[in-house]
C-alpha cells in the first residue's frame, strides 16, 4: 500500500528515534508520537498502515489506547511492543485486538517482519470494505421488483417458477432481469447469480 505508514506510539525518545529510523530505513513510512493521547488527537479516518505502540506508559497505557481506538471505530491493525511483557499482559494486548507482541529487545528483521504482515492485515480489512461498499453501492440501485427476481435467481429458481412467485409473466420476469443486469453493470447471468450470492453471505456476516 503506497501510503501505509507506521504509527509509533512511545513515551521514550530515544525509543521513538530509533524506532522510526529503523522503519525508514526498511523502506517503510514512520509517524512518531509521545503518548497515546497524542495520537488520538490528531488520528485521521484516511490513515493507513498500522500501530506499533509501547504498553506500559505515562497517562494512557498501551492497552487504554486499544480500547480507545475499538470504541471510535479506528481499525488499524495494533502491534504492542514493551519491556513488560508476561503472560498477563501478552493475553490481555492480544484480547482487545493486537495482532502481535513483542518484547524489548526483539530483532530488527522480526519487527520489520510483524510490521509488513499487519500493514497487510489492513490492506485486506480496506479491500474488503471497499468491495462491500461497492456491492451496496450497485443493489442499491435496484428496485424492490428486480431485487426480488435477482435473490430468486440466486435460490436457483428458473423464469417460469420465478414467474409464479412473483404472480408476473415469464416475458415481465425477462424485462427485470434485464434492467437488474445492465444495473449491475453483469454480462453473464453467472456474475448476477454470484452478486445474489454475495449480497446474502454479507447480510449474513
């Protein structure tokens, strides 16, 4: 992801320094801050990458900024680094959503390694959310009648049994499908069938 960027939480300076020469010196793109409150502050919904941040602090803890981040719906992918670590904190960090912990001193190639697997976590989480908003994008512009024909498509019903059901001519079902299709931007009645499908494991998930 072009833009992804590492967002180094530290109270440490040197800590911070060192932290974020070593992302760029691995190609990777470093923003640092102090505290965790910091961070919040001036955090922006466009930012992409993920978190790497110290557990035990001044003010707001690691684990705090964790929770923080879940109650405003903030998704980039966490990775905790202390010199604290046991068994406790390792489960309550990956309990509210780190994707990994490390401790103090660990191996530049096994951060950088962490790193590029949670900046690929939220390339995933952002592909995801935009194929979805995608999909809701295209249904919506259906009406109630070729939605109904196109989730009876996808329940694998034929033109004349979707005809009965819907109390409609066989040539009416034609005509809403139609217009469902070129809706859809769909060539084949295969790609309909597969959007039906997705709408209804989305709705579901």
């Amino acid at each position: 992801m072009p833009d992804a960027t590492v967002f180094v939480v530290d109270d440490d300076a040197a800590v911070r320094d060192a932290l974020s020469l070593l992302i760029s010196l691995k190609g990777l793109r470093a923003s640092v801050f102090a505290s965790a409150e910091d961070f919040l502050e001036v955090y922006d919904p466009s930012w992409r990458g993920c978190l790497l941040t110290d557990f035990k602090m001044p003010g707001m803890s690691g684990l705090e900024l964790q929770a923080a981040m879940r109650e405003r719906g903030i998704s980039l992918p966490v990775v905790v680094l202390t010199a604290h670590g046991d068994v406790s904190t390792t489960r309550a960090a990956l309990k509210n959503g780190a994707v990994d912990f490390l401790e103090k001193p660990v191996d530049d190639s096994i951060l950088i390694d962490v790193l590029l697997n949670a900046i690929r976590i939220d390339e995933e989480r952002h592909r995801a959310d935009s194929e979805r908003s995608d999909l809701d994008a295209r249904l919506n512009r259906l009406t109630a009648r070729e939605r109904g024909v196109l989730d009876l498509l996808a329940d694998g019903l034929q033109h004349r049994e979707i005809a009965e059901r819907l109390d409609i001519s066989p040539r009416t079902v034609e005509v809403y499908k139609a217009r469902m299709m070129e809706k859809l931007g769909c060539r084949t009645l295969a790609d309909a069938v597969r959007i039906g499908l997705d709408a209804r494991a989305q709705k579901r998930g």
